[in-house]
C-alpha cells in the first residue's frame, strides 16, 4: 500500500468510532456544525435570491422604469412622443393621465390612484397584463371599464362583472360652488402583482375615459417610459428627457424608478450581503468545532501516533492523516448541508408551506409580498460550498502540523 493510501486508511479509520462502530460523538458534532452553516446559508441565500428577483420581475416591471412628465398638462403630446421615438434607448412610450379618485361600491368607499392608458401601449411599458387574476387588460379600452387590483377589489367587496362608481373634485366652480365628478365603470379584470402598494391603490382605466374625468380633454400628463436595463433608468432619463423637449415650448421634468422603489431594492441588497457575512460565522465555528475535535483526537491517538512513527512513518504523512481526516469531515459536512439545504428550500417553496403562510400574513396584516418566494442560484449554491470547504479545510491544518511535530521518545516515556 503506498504512503498516501496509507494515510488515507488511517484518516477513514479515525473517521469511525472503534467502539460505536459509527461517527464517534465530536465528529458526529462536527459534521452536524458544518451542514447545518452550509443548510441555513443556502436556504436564507435563496430567500434573499427571491425577494430581490419577485422585486425585479412583479413590482418593478409594473411600473415605469422612469416618468416624464409635464409642469402642466401637455398639449400637442403626440409630437413629445415622436420625438421620444427618436431616442435609440427607449423599448416603450405610453402616455398617460395619473389622479387620485374616490372608488365606490355598494357596500364600501375607497380612495384609489387612477391611471388612464392605452392599453396596447401601456403592455410596451407595464407587465401588469401578465398578472391578470381575472379578467382582461386590453377590455378598458371598450366602454366605460376599469381594472382594480386584487386587494382592492376585495375592499370592495366586488368582482369581474360588478359595477363600481369613481368620483373627482370638478375644478371648475358653478355659483352653487364645487361639486364632484361620478362616472360608473364596469369591472373588466382583477389584476394581482401580490404587493400591497399597488394591489390595494391602483386602478386602470382608458386614456379616453380619465381625460373625460379630469377635463383634460386632448391632454396628458406625461409619458411612461421602458429601457432595456431597469438599472440605466436613472441615467438614460435624463438623456430622454432632451429628446422629449426638442422643438418644444412644453416644460418637462423627468423621474425613475429610484425615487419610489429604490430604497427598498437597496435594502434588500444590503440585507443579503450582511446575512450572508453573518451565517458564515456559522461555518466559522463549525471550524472550531473541527479543530477542537481533532485536537481532542491528537492528544487520545499520542500512543498510536508515537507507535506509526517507531514504525517508520514520517511527520508529512502523519500531517496527512488529520488532513485527509478533517477535509472528510468538511467535504461531507458540506455535502450533507447542501442536501439538507435544497430540500429545505424546495419545501418553504412548496404550494402547502406558501398556503399556510398566506393565510398566516393575512392574519397579521398584508405585506410586500405575503408568501417566500425563492431563487435557487448556481454560482451562489457554489460560492457556499467553496467558502464552506476553504474556511473548513484551512482550520485543519493547524491541527494537522501539531500532530506531525509530537516526538515519539517523548511520548512513550510518559505513555
């Protein structure tokens, strides 16, 4: 048998327990340390994965990556949206007309932000018609419809089909004095994004309708706008914004997404960061765990260590035996944490867990988002177990050294 086989051998043998016949306690401790650090940073990792990935994918792709729009409403609007054609960066243009209104149904009131779009434009900007609970979209577009969202409707106590009436302050005055706009809609669709900010606020109707309730008549407020990276918004903006006022006397100002949604994605990022340095002091004390579990070994093996060496091994290859004994232990510690993990993951994403976990937030109040979405990445699943193995591995050399520097002579004369 060569040298390394040997070490090798002996570094299995030691993984066992000779009178259990199985994992000794300390190793037993040692191995449930580390899957459980390398368990619990794949499972909150992919959480964290999964709110920033619903973010990216529901909120922040229902609303407008930026805005420009008007001091006062805008005029001549389709010669503003020529121009922003011009502009190579822009995916999508739709214009629109933003008010706060006031929703009633038969048995309740509500306030509601109103957003009146043309809806085959509005798809180039929004994926709101992707989210459609019922219903559809495109059908504002006909007759006096509206499209709520699903928590809103359920204020509301209504549904596809039910009628509803919206209200506004008239802005102009009669000599009785101000009184308010009524228009009845036909619900057409129930939209759930499944964030409250916009499933319990928002409301669509056609571009043609809401200038009807506002008495803009061939105004709008402004445009909507998509670029291909959600993340060049705040740049390319302002870049737009000169395209929209060429050749035009119109003011406008130019807003992204950053200034609603921004500080909320950035906490998310930060979040995730300093979990993830956090949990890995778990795999941090697993290695302590590996190295104290060695140690105690070293010093209960001082005989047979003495005794391989009388028999002609050297200190390299005892070095190798606590080696090969600790990368074991954190290779299949790392391994078990891995499958522990993803099972784990795959559970809290299941269809039972999220039930339960719905009707518990409901319980507790509506959040962002009432259910655990997860995002099992590869390069992140990589780095856990690649950090897991560097930390785990690195620990045990130390151990490994102080085994390989005993002295046999001094051993045996206190054995």
């Amino acid at each position: 048998m060569s040298q390394n086989y040997t070490s090798f051998y002996i570094a299995l043998r030691y993984l066992k327990g000779r009178k259990s016949g199985f994992l000794s306690f300390i190793s037993a401790l040692a191995f449930i340390s580390t899957s459980l650090g390398v368990a619990v940073l794949i499972i909150v990792s992919s959480v964290m994965n999964g709110f920033e990935q619903e973010l990216k994918d529901r909120v922040l792709n229902v609303i407008p990556h930026a805005s420009i729009y008007g001091l006062n409403p805008i005029d001549d609007w389709e010669s503003v949206e020529v121009n922003l054609k011009d502009d190579p960066n822009i995916k999508g243009i739709s214009p629109y007309i933003e008010t706060e209104a006031l929703i009633k149904s038969k048995s309740a009131v509500a306030g509601v932000l109103v957003n009146g779009v043309i809806a085959s434009k509005d798809k180039s900007v929004s994926v709101i018609h992707e989210f459609m609970q019922t219903g559809n979209f495109e059908k504002i577009q006909t007759s006096n419809n509206i499209v709520l969202g699903r928590l809103l409707a359920r204020k509301l106590n209504v549904d596809v089909g039910d009628k509803i009436s919206l209200m506004l302050p008239d802005t102009s005055s009669s000599f009785a004095g101000y009184f308010p706009k009524s228009k009845v809609f036909n619900i057409s669709g129930i939209f759930n994004i499944g964030s409250k900010d916009i499933d319990e606020t928002l409301a669509y109707i056609s571009l043609e309708n809401a200038s009807i309730l506002t008495g803009l008549k061939n105004q709008v407020h402004g445009f909507r706008l998509k670029f291909d990276d959600l993340f060049e918004a705040p740049y390319l903006v302002w870049q737009s914004l000169i395209y929209a006022e060429k050749n035009s006397n119109v003011l406008l100002n130019a807003e992204d997404w950053s200034y609603t949604y921004g500080p909320l994605f950035e906490a998310i990022m930060m979040e995730k960061s300093l979990v993830f340095l956090l949990l890995t002091l778990i795999i941090v004390v697993a290695a302590f765990n590996i190295v104290s579990m060695l140690m105690t070994m070293i010093n209960e093996k001082r005989g047979a260590i003495a005794i391989l060496q009388t028999m002609g091994m050297s200190s390299n290859e005892i070095f190798k035996i606590f080696l090969y004994l600790g990368t074991l232990i954190a290779c299949i510690g790392t391994f078990l944490g891995l499958i522990f993990g993803l099972i784990i993951t795959f559970l809290i994403g299941s269809s039972i867990f999220e039930a339960q976990l719905t009707s518990l937030m409901e319980y507790f109040g509506t959040y962002f988002i009432s259910y655990f979405p997860y995002d099992i990445r590869l390069d992140t699943v990589l780095v856990i177990m690649l950090v897991s193995l560097l930390i785990t591995i690195l620990s045990v050399i130390f151990p490994a050294r102080t085994a390989s520097k005993l002295h046999p002579i001094e051993i045996l004369r206190n054995e």
